[in-house]
C-alpha cells in the first residue's frame, strides 16, 4: 500500500531526529522532576502542590514532561494541567516563573561553564515567607563556584534581607540618578537605620533632627500611651494646630533626651520654622544619594503641615470664621473632607488630594517598617511639596 511505504520511509528518514528529541527529553525529566521537588518543598502556603504525571513517558523520553497542579481545600481537590490555569494571582503566576527559572538553573550545574545570572525584582509579589524560600534559593546558587549574579530589585524589605544574609554589604549598591547621570552608591543604614544613622547625626543634621519626630512620637505611644503630654507635643509637630508655632526646637530635644537618655542641645527657634527651611535647602540640592530616608520624612511632614496650614486658612477666609482650628483625631482627611464640601472643585483640591495620597501615611513609620516611603522618589516629594508651597488663596 502506498500509504504504508510512505510511513516507512518517514520513519527512516526521522528516525535519527526522533531518537535526538527522545534523548533530549530524557535528560530533561529528572531535571523538572528536581525542579518541581525544590519548588514544592521551599515555597510555602501556595494554593496548589506541583507533579509531573507523566514522568514515567518523560524519563523514556516518549512525551515531554507535563505539570499537573493539584488545589485543595479541606476534602476538596481539583487537578488542572497548565493550559486550564486561569485564576492564579500575579504572585502565584511569578512562582511559575521562579520554577522555570529553577530548572534552567538546575540544567546548568554540571556543565561546569562560567555563568552569570541577571535576576530582576524576583521577590516582586511574593509574602514573606516565599521571599525567603527565594533568598535561600539564591544563597544556593551563590554556593556554586561557577555561578555569579547580578540580583536587580526595587524592593528594599527585599534588598535589605539580602544584605543581612548572603550578599557581602559592600557590594549591596543603590542606583541613583543626578543632573550627572546614574551613580551607584553604597547603602548605609540597612540594619536599622533610627540607630545606625539617625541617632548618630542627630545633633549634626538639622534635617535629621526633624525627620526623628515620627520615630520619637511613636517611641513614647509605644511606652507611654497616646495620652502622654510629650506624645500630644510631638502629634501637634506632625499637623498645623494651635499651639504649633510655639513649639521650640529645643523643647523637642528636651523630649528625645528624656526619651532616649541622650543630652543634646537644641535652640529657641520654632520647629515649624526649621522644617520648612530644610525642607527648601533639600529642594535646592542638585543631587540626593543614598537612601535618603530622613530627608524624604522630613519632605513629607513638610507638605502636610504646609497643606493643612492652606486648608485651615481657606476654611477660615471662606466661612469668616478666624477662630478655626481642627480638632479631629483625623486631622488631614477631616480637613480635605471639609473643603471638599466648601469648595466642591478647584485646581488647588486636586494637589492637596495627591498629599493625601502620597505622603500622608508615609509619615506614620517607626524604625522597623518604612519601606512605603523608600518606594517613593524624593524628585517626586520635591515636586509635591513645591506644588503645594506655590499654592495661592482664591
């Protein structure tokens, strides 16, 4: 039958090739079935377990390996092949990508090449515990003699556990972009950045010495309650109220020292005065290295107070009344609130409300989680608070 010839001439004449794709999936599947194994062993709490069914077709090199997935929940379980998967989050998807990164890793170990690898913001998307599943993993590959990495990332929980583990700290490096170009700088203060740096130039650094007052404030909320007369200082430091302007910067020093047990000096000047003239000095730089932490605190406290300054000010000249102050526990959302409702719309409203959404909880940090506002650019802080400084009365 001519059908069967020309079967058998086709295979004749793939047979080499057949043979070459049969081998080469046999040494690819215990690789994935490696693969899969560290994956579901290291990364935790996913909604869904890994395996390859058909591994036995795959080591004989008949079918390229295949994943399963396997959800469950309580007695329930669902298997679905990797074209069915349509419902995984983007953290979730970023694993899959993690576990191809594995397997490529995986079928480089005993080639015994020079390689390098670039990872770009692997962590992104991850929780906690599966950022350190990756960082371990990392360490890992770091252990090989022939393998060398480039690890890019703009988180900075995640750049900060790096350099507490594997990655010697002087090569933990920022990039940074100036009038001159991009420059790469050392990163200072990763461990604890209060006490590696704060604290040190506290009586050096004005700016420092305003950009404390968070961390101060949330010290004594922590110890003393949030009705403790220092605590009420430092809360009338972060908004415009009544007293404010009659804040010194030495009665905030008289404050960190009894908190901290430290003995600086500070001066009659009032702290709203000082914040304000750092906050311009900042604006006028032509360059910002470094993380640049008390500088973008500092930036932010600025904004919000000169925003609730023109709010309450608007609401004074718009309801004739010179005598008002907010009271509210909330004070910047109850004041945006307010003149929302009195002036419904101007171009003004529109900048306050990028301080609202920018800046205003960024203040709120203590010495343990002040990531939010690293993400922040200080080009972009400078801005705002140029934008709102620039801000005219109707």
């Amino acid at each position: 039958m001519p059908e069967a010839v020309s079967y058998i001439k086709l295979c004749n004449e793939t047979k080499e090739e057949i043979q070459a794709i049969e081998n080469e999936a046999k040494e690819s599947a215990p690789r994935w079935a490696h693969a899969v194994s560290l994956f579901n062993d290291r990364f935790v709490d996913m909604p869904f377990t890994l395996s390859i069914p058909n591994q036995a077709q795959a080591v004989l090199g008949k079918e390229k390996a295949r994943l399963l997935f396997t959800f469950k929940d309580g007695n329930d379980i669902v298997e679905w092949n990797r074209s069915e998967i349509k419902t995984l989050s983007q953290g979730e998807k970023r694993a899959l990508y993690l576990l191809n990164f594995i397997f490529d890793v995986e079928s480089r170990l005993n080639t015994g090449n020079d390689i390098l690898f670039i990872i770009d913001d692997v962590a992104d998307s991850f929780d906690y515990k599966n950022k350190h599943a990756i960082i371990q993993y990392l360490e890992d590959i770091d252990s090989t003699p022939h393998f060398y990495q480039i690890i890019l990332t703009h988180n900075f929980d995640f750049f900060r556990a790096l350099a507490n583990n594997f990655t010697n700290r002087r090569r933990c490096l920022m990039a940074n972009r100036n009038a001159l170009g991009i420059s790469l700088t050392r990163a200072d203060g990763i461990k604890n950045y209060f006490t590696g740096i704060m604290k040190q130039k506290f009586q050096k650094s004005r700016s420092v010495l305003c950009a404390t007052i968070p961390f101060t404030r949330n010290i004594i909320e922590y110890t003393k309650g949030e009705s403790d007369p220092d605590y009420l200082t430092l809360t009338n430091l972060l908004h415009w109220k009544e007293n404010t302007d009659q804040i010194t910067v030495d009665d905030y020093v008289s404050i960190f020292n009894s908190t901290f047990g430290t003995s600086y000096s500070g001066e009659k000047k009032p702290l709203k005065e000082l914040l304000y003239e750092e906050a311009d000095n900042i604006s006028n730089q032509a360059s910002h290295d470094g993380l640049n932490l008390e500088d973008k605190v500092l930036l932010s406290m600025a904004t919000r107070m000169k925003s609730e300054e023109f709010i309450i000010r608007e609401i004074r000249r718009i309801t004739n009344n010179n005598d008002y102050w907010c009271n509210s526990n909330n004070q910047f959302g109850f004041l945006i609130k307010k003149y929302t409702e009195l002036v419904n719309e101007s171009q003004a409203l529109r900048s306050l409300e990028k301080v609202s959404i920018t800046v205003s909880s960024n203040i709120h940090l203590n010495s343990f989680m002040y990531e939010p506002i690293l993400d922040l650019t200080i080009d972009h802080l400078i801005y705002l608070y140029n934008e709102i400084k620039n801000l005219k009365h109707d």
